[in-house]
C-alpha cells in the first residue's frame, strides 16, 4: 500500500521541534517537516508560498500548517494539487482575525511590535520570576527558533495583512476552545478541541495523534 505523504509546517518562528510529539501510523502515513526560509527581498506572501511548495516533493499530499503555518499552507495550496488542508490554532481568512489585529492593522501598530525581544529570548530570562514563566520561556527558547530580524518583521506583516476574505470550504480547521491568539468566539466550522490552547500542538498531542489519521482519512474523528 502506498503510503500518504503528509507536510507540516510550523508556525510563526517555530522549529519542528513542536512536531516531536505528533505521530502517524508508519503503515498507513509518512511524516515530512518544511521549515521556514528567510524570505526574499519585498516577497509577498504568494511568492513566497510558490517557493515553499519546491519543497513538495509527491502529489496530491496532505499539508498541515500551525498557526502562521495553517495559513501559509492555504497559499501553497493554490499552486499545488493536495489531497487535504488541515489547519490547526490558525484562520481560514481574516474575518476570523481577532479585534486586536484588525486595529494593529488599521494603525500599522504590529510594526511597533517589540521584534528584539523574540530575537533574544534568553535575555528575558534574566527578567522573569516565577517557575511557571520560566518553563515557559525554556519551551519559547527551544521551539522558536527562527531569530532572523527580516523574517521576523516579514511574518508578522503578512500576518496581519493577510488578505483573504473568502474561507476555503475544503480545509479541515482544528481549534482549541481556550486559543488566546485566535480566539473561538470569531473562528467558524471547526473541529472544536476541549481545552486547547494556541500551542494544543504540545499538550493536546494525544488528541491529534488519535484523531489526525481519521481526519486525513475521512473517517469519524472523536
């Protein structure tokens, strides 16, 4: 039986190291990771997903896109033939933008936006206080670990710019009811997952390790 190729794309600033506690059954599925590429000077967000489905390297596969990541995958898939879209903790278009972004986008405040801190994480360290907050921190040094200054302004800015108003019907969304970066209340025609967060990728893996091979397959999810 051949195997159905699947692509996961991180997101914003993310390794796939947030991938690490995914797993698909080897039988039935093999597991590619795209990582993301310092863009080009003054690329759009089109030019930049037809670079980045060079990387596809089989028809008619799955991509899975986190966040950032789920919309990046829903631009590549205008120059590729796939057989599913999944998103997760991301947007099908920007009617589904919370408050905050549509205002940071009417102001051009996300251009205000700290990127330096992102950039040296482990100086925050030095600033925090509490167990929690730094566990946190561990987790932000190890899974984002794209620090470049022009991808970092180039993501945000296509981000908050993104100009998609019509959600494809076809793509499968997958959403945590507690996502403080896309919050529930503005997002439509979802698989809802109890008491995800943004980074459900990490703590609801058990959920998406159950339920990702039936949604690949079209079966009953739980």
């Amino acid at each position: 039986m051949n195997k159905i190729p699947v692509y996961f794309m991180p997101g914003l600033a993310a390794s796939t190291a947030i991938f690490e506690r995914i797993k698909l059954p080897e039988s039935e599925f093999e597991m590619f990771f795209l990582e993301w590429e310092i863009p080009n000077e003054k690329e759009s967000l089109q030019e930049y997903a037809k670079r980045m489905t060079q990387k596809i390297v089989h028809e008619n596969s799955v991509l899975i896109g986190v966040s950032f990541g789920g919309i990046l995958v829903q631009e590549m898939a205008k120059f590729i033939s796939t057989r599913k879209i999944i998103i997760i903790s991301s947007v099908k278009s920007n009617l589904e933008f919370p408050k905050r972004m549509v205002l940071a986008k009417r102001t051009k405040a996300y251009k205000l936006l700290p990127v330096s801190l992102v950039q040296n994480i482990e100086s925050l360290a030095k600033f925090s206080f509490g167990k929690k907050v730094n566990e946190r921190l561990k987790l932000y040094e190890k899974f984002l670990s794209v620090r470049d200054r022009r991808y970092l302004d180039w993501a945000i800015e296509q981000v908050i710019l993104w100009d998609r108003t019509d959600a494809d019907p076809d793509v499968i969304h997958v959403h945590g009811d507690t996502d403080d970066v896309f919050p529930i209340k503005y997002i439509e025609n979802c698989i809802v997952v109890s008491g995800g967060t943004h980074v459900m990728i990490l703590n609801k893996y058990r959920w998406l390790n159950s339920n990702l091979p039936k949604i690949i397959l079209g079966e009953k999810y739980v």
